[in-house]
C-alpha cells in the first residue's frame, strides 16, 4: 500500500487502525494515534487497540514501556 501523495508505503499498523487511508502519516492530517499490540499466549490470536486520545497515549507509551509487555509499540 503506497501513499497517494508522497508514494512511500503506508505502515501497516496504520492500515489496520485506519482501512481506508490513502496517505501516509505525514501526509495526513490526523493526529498521531497509538496502536498498541495485544498478542496473547501461544496462539495466533491477536488484536491491535487503538488509542485516539493523544493524553491516554503518552500515559499508556510510559506504562508500556516500565512494565516491558507492550511488544509492538508504533505510530500510525
Ligand atoms: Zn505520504
């Protein structure tokens, strides 16, 4: 998936948490959200939350990153 502006690739985190973007990050407008990556045990199972609240953001980046289990932290 390429950005129809800057034709760089569109992360998928974004993708997931937006499915129908046509832009990258720095070609949106949006703000920034966070996509926190909950994977759960050996299964394939997984599922991405997504915090729209840039404040909760910063609280739960900090949380994530003491406790150690926010695995795949990225923006989107
Ligand atoms: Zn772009």
């Amino acid at each position: 998936m390429k950005c129809l502006k800057c034709t760089n690739s569109i992360p998928e985190g974004r993708l997931k948490a937006m499915p129908g973007t046509k832009v990258c990050v720095s070609c949106s407008d949006t703000p920034k959200w966070y996509v926190r990556n909950i994977i759960s045990g050996k299964t394939t199972y997984s599922e991405a939350e997504i915090i729209k609240d840039p404040e909760v953001a910063k609280k739960l980046r900090k949380m994530d990153r003491r406790s150690g289990w926010g695995s795949n932290l990225y923006k989107c």
